[in-house]
C-alpha cells in the first residue's frame, strides 16, 4: 500500500461517511491514549510489542486475523496472559471494498469463533456503510485518529515517530501493527512513542468499557 492511498488522520468529514456508531477516538479529558495493533499475532513480532508495553505498564487492543491466531497459538496464548483487549480484524484480512457482503461477514465471524471479542476493525479501514450496519448487532467497529504508517516502506521510522507524536491528544486511538512489514518502523516508533507520551504523564488503556455498542 503507497503512502498516497491511505489517510493517516482521519478528516471529520471522511467519518460522516460511516454511521454514527463507528468510534474513531474515545471522548475524554483524561490524558489517556489507546493503542491497538494490527494483523497479528505473529512470531517475535507479538511478544517483542508486549514486551514493550510492559516496560511503560501499557495496555493495548489487538486487533487479530483470525488465520494467524489458528497459526500461532503460543503467541496468541501470551497475548491473552497479558490482559490486553482483543479484537477482531477478519480471518483473511479482507478488503471489504473488494468482498462481497455475505462472504464479508462469514470471515467476520469465523475469526470471531477463535478471537470471541465485540470488537471489529476492517483491514485497510475498507467498510461500506451496508457492510457496518450488517455487523452492528454484534460488533462494536473501532476505526482510529491516528495511523502511526509503520507499514509503509516509503515512510522513514524517524517520520512515522513525529507523525504519531504530533497528532495524538487525549482520547487518541493511535494504530500500529505487530507484523513482519511493520516490524523495522514499528520497533523504532513505539518505545520513543511510549516514553514520550510517559513523560508527560499519560497513561496507555485498552479498549473495553469505553465504547459504547
């Protein structure tokens, strides 16, 4: 995916194009962030993320395909040890302008019967407004505020980290992936990240209670 394809901070009027129960970042004056991960769990990747957060007592949401949690199940295991939030990101990691609707929501739901969670993020942030009315009585859907780019090879690991920075307040849903393509950015951005936002008092929740279905 180039760079010019995906908009790292969500316009106001790019979010009216989705109903209004979709949530892009959570509404609070707390100095309070909320990370997700995308697209694992994955070898390495995932428990070297976790790692991390515990140095900074960070929680996070994980946002999983359902193929790599039937792949990795140690991984997927360790995840769950840690008390982070989970959620569901598809079994194949479908682009759902791409896909029809029905099988949409049969991959939907076939991740769920391993990943159990209320939670749903489209990959690629691709959804129609029919495809999130059709998932809305079971599934809360979580966009974002801010896409940190570490998947994006032709983004420096220096510019994902002042990006993320400079755009992220309270109440911010920043997304970061824990994959093999993300890994070199990701590495880099998430403990400066993490101790940036530390020093000045933040603190890193998961997404559960907050939203509201």
């Amino acid at each position: 995916m180039h760079s010019r394809m995906y908009v790292a901070t969500m316009p106001y009027i790019l979010r009216t194009f989705l109903p209004k129960n979709v949530t892009w970042e959570i509404e609070t004056s707390k100095k309070e962030i909320f990370l997700t991960f995308d697209d694992g769990p994955i070898p390495d990747v995932t428990p070297r993320v976790l790692e991390l957060l515990d140095q900074y007592n960070a929680k996070a949401t994980f946002f999983c395909v359902g193929d790599n949690v039937r792949k990795h199940p140690e991984e997927f295991k360790l995840l769950k040890s840690k008390g982070h939030s989970l959620g569901n990101h598809t079994f194949n990691h479908l682009r759902g302008w791409a896909t029809s609707y029905k099988h949409y929501h049969e991959n939907v739901n076939k991740c769920n019967e391993l990943v159990n969670s209320p939670l749903f993020r489209p990959p690629h942030g691709q959804l129609t407004p029919l495809m999130a009315r059709m998932l809305h009585p079971n599934y809360s859907i979580i966009m974002w505020s801010v896409l940190s780019m570490d998947f994006d090879h032709s983004v420096s690991p220096y510019k994902c980290l002042q990006h993320s920075i400079n755009n992220t307040h309270n109440g911010s849903i920043i997304v970061f992936h824990d994959s093999v393509k993300a890994r070199e950015r990701m590495e880099y951005v998430l403990p400066r990240y993490l101790d940036h936002f530390s020093k000045l008092g933040y603190t890193f929740s998961a997404l559960n209670g907050q939203i509201k279905h």
